[in-house]
C-alpha cells in the first residue's frame, strides 16, 4: 500500500506493508504517478517518459520482509 502524508510543508509517500503496516521504503512521486489517457505526455526526473495506466502489483499489495515468510 502507499501512504501520502503532508508535514511542515513536505511530501512524504512511502511504501507501507498492507499486513503490518510497517514502512517498507521512502518512494518518489514518480513511483506512483500513472498516466491517465490524454495526449499530456509525464516525465519522470531523469527525463523518461511516464506510460503506466496503473500501479504495479508491488506497489499495491505489499507485504515487508517479516509478513512475507
């Protein structure tokens, strides 16, 4: 799972395993960002295109290294 948060003016997004609910990883915006269909093209900060319409498995059922045996 992902969680957002929003503290002193910073955005935090991390991983979070949908189990336990420990974090897992601190992630980008560009690790979540999904393309939706328009003809507005994203990049991500090393200058690659975007083109995933949605989040990888990974990304939506986590599970950390204690949850996972």
């Amino acid at each position: 799972m992902i969680k957002v948060q929003f503290k002193d003016g910073q955005q935090i997004i991390k991983k979070i395993c949908n189990h336990c609910g420990c974090d897992i990883s601190d992630l980008e915006i560009e690790d979540i960002m999904v393309k939706k269909p328009s003809d507005m093209r994203v990049y991500d900060k090393n200058g690659n295109e975007i083109t995933r319409t949605e989040l990888p498995k990974e990304l939506t059922d986590c599970k950390c290294e204690t949850c996972n045996d």
